[in-house]
C-alpha cells in the first residue's frame, strides 16, 4: 500500500462541498473491492478544485474507484510521503 494525493482541477461549475462529500461517501461505499482506503478529501468550491489522500495499492486502483463510484476521475495523481 502507498499513499496518494489525487487532485480535481477541473469540478462542474457549481460543485459544492457537499456534492464533493457525497461522491467521497460512493468512494467509501466500493473502496475495499480494490484494495484502496480514501482517508480525507479536501474542496476549495472557489477554483472547482477537490483534493483526496488515498491509501492505494497503485493509482490506477485509486482513479477507478473514483471512476466507478461517480466518474470523477482526478487530474493528476501524486504519491506521497507522510511527514510529521
């Protein structure tokens, strides 16, 4: 397992914090068929931007979670190192 920050530049205009709550509880709701934890997001509904922390296998398992719970596949995905 690794950590990744998977980021949304690009969120429908209009997207709200909550919408961005639902897609993460669809994310929960199938996670553990692929392996994947996401642990936290964050949205800034200003800029449409949304930011997720996932514990993942790889990212390709991370994205189709997102792909399949909502279609809201991230722009760019980065693994991580937690710090303290």
């Amino acid at each position: 397992m690794a950590l990744f920050i998977d980021v949304h530049e690009h969120l429908p205009e209009g997207t709200t914090a909550q919408d961005v709550a639902a897609a993460h509880a669809a994310d929960l709701a199938i996670q553990g068929d692929y392996g994947v934890k996401y642990q936290r997001y964050w949205v800034d509904e200003t800029s449409h931007t949304a930011f997720c922390l996932v514990d993942a296998p790889d990212a390709e398992s991370a994205i189709t979670v997102h792909r399949e719970a909502h279609g809201l596949v991230p722009d760019r995905i980065y693994p991580v190192v937690e710090g303290a």
